[in-house]
C-alpha cells in the first residue's frame, strides 16, 4: 500500500463517519432538542447555527483521528513493511482490528466536547430554560447508542479492504491482544441502539406533554421529520451490520466453495474481531493444517505406490527365489538320500571290514607263533652247528694226533698196504659223506634236520674210522710200507675235516642272520598286529560313525522334507503378497488420485 491508497482510505472513513455524524446524528439531535425542548423558529435557528458551530470545531477530533490512522498504514507501505519483523507485522494487523472499538472513544469525545459546546453557545443569544436545557442532557442517551454501533461498522467495513491485502491476509496475530466483539454483543447492542431511540424520544415527548412542559400539536412537523430521521438511522445501523456479516460470511462461502472444489491455497482475512472474524483465523489454521495433511498423504501415497511396486517386484524376486529353493531343496534331498544310501554302504563295508581285519588278526597270529617256532628251531640247529664245529675241531685234533702216530710207525708202513686201502676206500667215503653232508647243509637252511642225519652218519663214520684206526695200528708193525700212503690219507682226512669245519662256521653264522631276521621279523609282526589293532578300532569308530551318520542323514532328510513344505507354504505365501502388493498399488494410485483432486498450490 502506498501512501496515495493510505490517504484514499482515510479519507473515506472520515468521510463516511461523519457524514454519518452530520447528516443522520446531528439533524436528529438538532430536531430532537426542537420538540422536546419547545423551540420557536427563532430560537431553532439559532440552535442550528450554533450546533453548525460546534460541529466544525469537533473536527479537530476525526482529525487526530485521521493522523493516527495514516501511521498504522503507513508502515504497510513497502519501504517501511519491509524493514518489520513478524511481530511488528503483527502489531500493525493488531492495531487495525482494534481501530473500530478505539473510533468509539473519538466520537464518544467529539460528541462530549459538541453538545455542551452548542449548548454553551446559546447563551450567546439567549438563556436555555431548564425544559430547554434538558434535552441536551437526554442527547446522549439518545444518540451514542446508535452512532456508535453505526461508527463501528463503517470503520470495520472500510479497514476490511486493508485487511483482505496480501500483506495482512495471511499475517498471524495474538488472540489476547485482539479486543473481541463478539457477534452476540454486536446484535444485541444494535438492536438496544435501535429499540432504545425511539423508547427514549417517544418516552421523553410523552413525559413532557403529560406533565403540560410542551404541546405536541405544535410540533407535529419537526415531530414528523425526527421519526424520519429516526428510521433513517435504524436502516443504516441495521444495514451497517447485516453488511459486516455478510461480508465474513461472503468470504466464508467463497472459501468453503473453493475448498468443495479441491482448492486449499486460500486464506481468509480477519475482518473483524467476533466469532466470524475468529473463524476465519481458525479455518486458515485448519486449511493450513489440512493443506499440509494433503501433501503428506499425496507424498506418501506416492511413496506407498512406488514402495508398493517395489514391493510387488521384490515379491515376484522372491517367489522365483523360492521356487528356485523349492528345486534346490528337492535336488538336496536326492542328493541326501544318495549320501544316506552311501554312508549306509560305507557302513557295510566297514562290518566287512572289520571282520577281514579280525581273520586277519588271526592269521597274523597263527603266522607269529609259526615264525616263533622256526625262530626256536634256527636257535637249536645253531647250536647243532656249533656241536659240530667243536667235534670237528676235535676230529682235526685227532687226525693231528694219528698223524704223529703215523709218523711213529712209519718204519710199519710198508706191511699197511692192504690196510691202506681200505683206510683209503673208508677216507674217500668219508669224504664223501662229508661232502653230501656239506652240500645238505648248504640246501638245508631251515631244515636242519636232514643235516643233522648226515651229521650222525659222519659221526658212525668217525666210530668206524676210529675202528679201522685201531686195526691200522694193530697192523702197524706189518704195514710200515704203508706208512707213507697213510700219512698221505690222513693229511687229506685233515683238509677235509678243516673243510667241514669252514661249512659249520658257515653255517652257523648264516644260521644267526637267519636268527636275527627272525627275530626282525617277531618284531615287525608285533607291529603288525599293533597296526591291525589300531585298524580295529578305527574300523570299529567308522561303523560307529557311519551309523551315526545314517541317523543323521535320515534326519537331515526328513528336515529337508520340512523345509521343502515350508518353502512351498511361503511360496504360496509370496503370491498372495504378490496379489496384495497390486491391490496396494491400485489402491494406493486411486488413494492418490483422490487426494490430488485437493490443490495446495495455486497453479
């Protein structure tokens, strides 16, 4: 507002008021003092000359007024509304809503200083008698009533257009700091205003013409004219305030129809402060609030559809997810009662297992005892050997000894020649027994008891040499001839014992590594039947085990089979999600088509 359509406005409620005052007010004033104070012509003239006095220097008072109200619109002006904060943007709306009740003391003073001023001036030219003097007095209870309420709602119609300013409209204001008028007192006091005029002026006419102060025949013209005014006053009191509420209610349904029509950008001006006025304050606080509710439901409508949507998606997701699951644990469950049919074979093959390991335990048992006896028998059969490499020895001993006898009768040598032969014949025997016995022992080995039997006969033999040695000496004296051939005998006899004596060393040595290899082989056995022992027990913990797992492969299957069925239940789950999300959708879009039928936002 500038300060062109500041002046515009006050000009016009200064205007209006007092052409209330001037044309309405002061006339019926002015008649009403004529009849009810009996005034000649003369004297009703110079009573309108001094009320026409009076009146013009009351201006001073609409002129204040008019000051005061050019600095409240005055701050509406851009360079100064600008540079307000929101309290005294509030404080300006304030002022504005207050200013018909403060008018009230502006007239209530110019009408104070007016009709005592007017009844001052009359003395000027002539004396009021007290019949003349008391109508001034009754003036006002005759004329505040209704120029006050007519003040009121003339100003509360012309500050309305200020009101209703982009400025003002939607500017907030504190409820204690509006003077309420309620629409209860407005009707009441227009309608006391109204009723209370023409009590009073009948009520004081009556009273003066019965207690004989004046003649209403005398009057009956200024009488007539006062009831015109009268009328005249109560119709622009009555329309004065059937306007103040059409216009709150105009704007009511102005705003109502807007909001049938889906429009909540509006906003109602607080034109006044009664219950209407209030109203409007409150269904701006209500639109607001329901402007608000209506981008929140339009947002989250929209966000339900989309959320709805991604949900229908992530449902068909998951219902592929769970059919895929639903082959997946079927294919588990194949593949269980595989594993199951698997571990129930492993545990056959591990009773099998166990058995072959036990027989052989028992072999490997009867094989130690066969090789502890063979161990038993190389030890005997070493000692057979050692036996015979000491007889031998001795053998050796012996022969050196006939070979020194043979020495002693070599000078009988010569008659031994028969003798020698035989000797001869028993030595090649022996050798060759000894020979068979050297190659029996050789092929022996472990059987040391063929050995032992060419070991007896060499022995006999020895018994038998030992009896031809006898008859060798016997004959002594009669072969000293042969006494060179014998001693050649006996050196052969000689190297063939120490031939047989090498083959027991031999054997006997052998004989200890076939011992030790025995003995090797007692310990290796041991082990052996350790290895099967611990093989036992593992096949043992293996049957143990595989059965346990039977057990529980079966189990694992049979929950397998309950997850299956639980897939299968939240597959049929997911659909009827997957059906509810669509309805969600369509639901959600419809939900959100009604709400956008409301417009938040002018276009």
């Amino acid at each position: 507002m500038n300060r062109g359509e500041s002046r515009k406005i006050r000009w016009r409620l200064t205007l209006g008021l007092e052409l209330l005052t001037s044309v309405l007010a002061v006339p019926l004033a002015v008649l009403f003092i004529i009849v009810a104070g009996g005034f000649d012509f003369q004297k009703s003239l110079v009573l309108i000359a001094t009320s026409t006095v009076s009146l013009c220097t009351s201006y001073v008072i609409p002129a204040i007024r008019f000051l005061y109200l050019g600095r409240i619109l005055s701050s509406l002006e851009p360079e100064k509304w600008e540079t307000l904060n929101t309290n005294g943007k509030s404080l300006v709306k304030t002022k504005l809503l207050n200013f018909p009740l403060l008018n009230s003391i502006f007239y209530i003073v110019q009408w104070t200083y007016g009709v005592p001023a007017a009844w001052k001036m009359l003395h000027f030219s002539f004396t009021p008698n007290l019949s003349e003097s008391v109508p001034f007095m009754v003036l006002p209870l005759i004329i505040y009533p209704i120029l006050g309420v007519s003040h009121f709602f003339l100003t509360e119609s012309v500050l309305s257009e200020v009101l209703e300013s982009d400025k003002l409209i939607g500017m907030p204001v504190e409820e204690k700091s509006v003077r309420k008028v309620s629409l209860f007192t407005r009707i009441i006091a227009t309608i006391a205003s109204i009723t209370s005029l023409p009590i009073i002026v009948i009520g004081y006419l009556l009273v003066e013409e019965t207690s004989g102060w004046i003649e209403l025949g005398d009057v009956r013209i200024t009488l007539a004219l006062t009831m015109m005014f009268l009328l005249i006053t109560v119709v622009v009191a009555s329309l004065l305030l059937a306007a103040s509420i059409r216009r709150n209610s105009k704007n009511m349904s102005g705003a109502f129809l807007e909001m049938s029509q889906g429009e909540l950008d509006i906003l109602l001006p607080m034109i006044s402060t009664d219950e209407l006025g209030r109203s409007s304050r409150m269904i701006n606080d209500f639109v607001k609030r329901l402007r608000i509710v209506v981008k929140t439901v339009i947002k989250e409508s929209e966000k339900l559809s989309q959320s709805s949507k991604a949900l229908e998606e992530r449902t068909k997701n998951l219902a592929m997810k769970m059919q895929e699951q639903a082959a997946s644990t079927e294919q588990m469950s194949a593949g269980v009662e595989e594993i199951a049919a698997s571990i129930q074979s492993t545990s056959g093959r591990a009773d099998s297992q166990s058995s072959t390991v036990e027989q052989a335990t028992t072999s490997l048992a009867e094989l130690e005892d066969r090789i502890r006896n063979v161990h038993t028998s190389l030890l005997e059969t070493k000692n057979d050997a050692e036996r015979m490499r000491l007889e031998t020895s001795n053998g050796e001993s012996a022969l050196s000894s006939t070979r020194n006898a043979m020495a002693e009768i070599e000078a009988n040598t010569a008659k031994m020649e028969a003798s020698v032969n035989v000797i001869h014949e028993i030595t090649d025997r022996i050798g060759l027994l000894s020979l068979n016995a050297a190659i029996e022992a050789a092929r022996a080995g472990e059987a040391g008891k063929g050995f032992a039997v060419v070991a007896q006969e060499i022995s006999k033999l020895g018994e038998q040499t030992q009896e031809n040695a006898k008859r060798i000496r016997a004959t002594l004296a009669e072969a000293v001839k042969a006494t060179n051939s014998g001693r050649e005998v006996i050196g052969n006899t000689e190297v063939a014992f120490r031939r047989i004596g090498d083959t027991a060393l031999n054997t006997s040595e052998r004989i200890l590594n076939v011992s030790s290899l025995s003995e090797a082989q007692l310990v290796a056995s041991a082990r052996v039947k350790n290895a099967f022992s611990e093989l036992i027990r593992s096949a043992e913990e293996i049957r143990n085990h595989t059965k346990e797992q039977s057990q529980t492969s079966l189990e694992f299957s049979k929950t397998i089979g309950s997850i299956s069925e639980a897939t299968e239940f939240l597959n049929g789950v997911v659909n009827d999600i997957d059906s509810l999300a669509e309805k969600l959708a369509i639901q959600a879009s419809s939900l959100k088509k009604e709400v956008e039928f409301f417009r938040t936002e002018k276009s």
